[in-house]
C-alpha cells in the first residue's frame, strides 16, 4: 500500500498530538508525588508552573529552530535523541 504525503502529513500530526497527550498524562499524575517529595503541597504550583514555563519556552525555540534547519532534519534528531 502506497501513501501519498497528505497521508503522511496526517499521520505525523496525530503521532504528534498522541505524544502530546502522553506527556501531559503523565506529567498530571506525576505532579503531585513530586510535590510531595519537595516536601511541601503547596510547591504543587511551582512545579506545574515550572512545566509550564519550560514548555512555553521550548516550543517556539525548537520551531525556530525547524524554521532554519528544516523540520524534517529536527524532527529526525528530536526523534532518535541526538545519536
């Protein structure tokens, strides 16, 4: 069976969002036993901020990045982590 790229593109985008929804799920019931081991459940907002703010950051630094490597180069590294 050949796939044409619109197939692909397509496939891409929910392998994308499935990862997404992945991480959040795991970062969600994660959260809380890492706040418990800062010692303190009221740092529960400091870590989720934390996640947060580092995820607000990456995402426009590795867009820019796939803007002038090209996005199938930096999604190759991303995806077999810099080998």
């Amino acid at each position: 069976m050949k796939m044409n790229s619109r197939s692909i593109v397509f496939t891409g985008i929910l392998l994308g969002a499935a990862e997404s929804m992945i991480m959040q799920t795991v970062v969600a019931t994660i959260l809380p036993h890492v706040a418990r081991e800062l010692g303190d459940p009221h740092l529960y907002g400091w870590v989720f901020s934390g996640y947060l703010l580092t995820s607000t950051v990456t995402i426009p630094m590795f867009a820019k990045l796939a803007d002038l490597y090209g996005y199938k180069l930096l999604f190759t590294l991303i995806l077999y982590g810099f080998k």
